[in-house]
C-alpha cells in the first residue's frame, strides 16, 4: 500500500476480509521519505485486545480510505480535540503531519486523559506527541480521574478554542458533547464507540 497518506484519513483492518472490519487512523509522519505509514491500534476493545494478545501473521486491509474527524481542525482556526484513552490515536496523524498548520493560522491543541500514559503507549511515542508542543497530558495515574467537562472547559477557555472535537467512549463522547453544546461551544464526537 502506498505511504504519504494525506492527514485525518482512516483504514481499515481485518483478519478475516469476509467478516470484521476495524477502522484506525494513518499517519505517514514517521516514514515520509519511504513512503510508509503507521496505523496506532490500541487495545481498547475484544478485536484489538486478541491482536495484541494473538498477533497475527498477516491482515487485510482496504485500498480506500476514508476522512474523519480530525479533519475537522481545519474548519476551525483553534479547535481543542479531547481524547481518552487510546481515542488519541484518532488525530495522531493530524497532529504529527500538520507541521504547517501554524504558518496557516492554525492553533489547535490536544488534550489527552489517560492513565500511565508512558507506560501504556510507550515513552517514544508519547515524547514524539508532547514533542509538537500542541499535546496537554492530564494522566489520571498521576492527578486522579477528572472532572472532564470542568477540565475540557478550562483547556477551551485558556486556549481561547473556537471548537472541541471529542474522541471517547460514548458516554463520555455524549456527555461532553451535550454539556458543552448547553453552553454555546461547538463540540463534535463520533455517535457511537467506532
């Protein structure tokens, strides 16, 4: 498959084509002068739990792909994306790509809520985040589980944000999505837990 996918794409993965298909953001940031790409699956659920506990010899994968929710930074000159968990791994390639996006007037940020975050993502890829002075890291192994609307709502105000984009399970999703559309914020997340 060729690298140097464009930013905010997503593939999809399965070890059998004729049954599940998962979806998971590219990135080419890495390896752009090879032309490959990285995928960032997190064991969040069944499917990517046995594909780290089971690690296949081969998947498939899907020639299109598809644009998705980070995309939409670039309809905002300030938007705030929340994460939990391993829902970073949804604007990983929107973060780690856009290195021109300051030069466009682009200020959006990252807030990050997870627990050991080193620990579980491993501290290469966490520096290499933090690296693009864009990432907010709130590690509830550290500080204690938050209060995330009181704290999306502090980052949003401190960073003078136009818009929050979600990625979370889907209580959280729904619940800050509410809660800040309540308050006049633009927030955006996904429906359902994809």
């Amino acid at each position: 498959m060729d690298g140097n996918v464009p930013s905010g794409r997503f593939g999809r993965l399965s070890t059998n084509p004729l049954f599940e298909w998962h979806a998971f953001a590219i990135s080419s940031y890495r390896n752009k002068a090879s032309g490959e790409h990285f995928m960032v699956v997190g064991a969040a659920g069944d499917w990517t739990k046995a594909l780290h506990t089971n690690k296949p010899t081969e998947l498939w994968t899907r020639k299109f792909k598809f644009t998705g929710l980070p995309r939409m930074v670039h309809l905002y000159k300030n938007a705030l994306i929340v994460c939990t968990g391993a829902g970073v791994s949804v604007p990983v390639s929107t973060l780690l790509q856009d290195e021109g996006s300051d030069a466009a007037g682009f200020k959006w940020r990252l807030l990050w809520i997870a627990s050991n975050i080193k620990e579980t993502y491993g501290a290469e890829f966490v520096d290499e985040l933090i690296g693009t002075g864009r990432v907010i890291v709130y590690d509830t192994h550290v500080h204690g589980r938050p209060n995330v609307t009181h704290l999306t709502l502090a980052m949003y105000q401190k960073y003078e944000s136009d818009a929050v984009l979600i990625t979370s399970n889907p209580n959280v999703t729904r619940n800050l999505v509410t809660s800040l559309k309540m308050r006049g914020i633009q927030a955006y997340g996904p429906v359902f837990d994809s």
